[in-house]
C-alpha cells in the first residue's frame, strides 16, 4: 500500500509531463496535471480508458468533440477517445490511464 497527498504535491510544465506521473504499472499510470490561467492541453487521441479528477479549479475538456465543465472533486471518466482542454483560471488534476487490451500506457496525458 502507497498513499500519496496530490493536494499537496508540486507538478511539473506540460513540456516535463512525465515528471509528474507518481504511480506506473503495466494496467495503470497515475500523473498530475496543472494547467496555468489561460492554459490548454493540446488535442491528443488517447489509446486507453482515462480518469479526469479535478483537485483544485475548473477546466472545459472536449472528449470526442463534446464539451463538458468540470468543478473541483468532479472527475470525469473515458473510453478511448480524442480529447483537449482548455481552463481560464488554472486548474490541478490528476489523471489516470487504464490499458486495455488493445492498448498499452501511452505517456500523452
């Protein structure tokens, strides 16, 4: 057992992502992610299922072309799909990817 405080920890830029991945196995990857004020997530197509929990903030995501808000302590969770998001304010969240079996952990998110 591992327990982690993602309150409490520091992210890295989108551009050192994977810095920020704290927990890896073959099944799942746990990463946090910040966006500043203003900040997007680029339009990437992800392989697996994927978990969006908002920690602290607001983010608009678009998954497959639907666009859904998302509030502190709301997640929001995928199949495969194509996704972007884009925040005004800033926002911290902690993504996690699920492999399939068509698919291995990607390092997009």
């Amino acid at each position: 057992m591992q327990i982690f405080d993602i309150k409490a920890m520091k992210p890295y830029p989108y551009e050192e992502r994977d810095k920020n991945v704290f927990y890896k196995t073959d099944e799942f990857k746990a990463r946090i992610i910040e966006l500043p004020q203003g900040g997007k997530m680029p339009t990437c197509e992800m392989g697996s299922h994927v978990i969006f929990f908002v920690i602290e903030g607001t983010v608009e995501i678009n998954i497959n072309n639907q666009n859904a808000i998302l509030k502190e302590g709301q997640c929001v969770i995928s199949e495969p799909a194509i996704f972007s998001m884009k925040t005004e304010n800033g926002v911290k969240m902690m993504g996690i990817q699920i492999a399939n079996e068509q698919s291995k952990i990607p390092s997009e998110i």
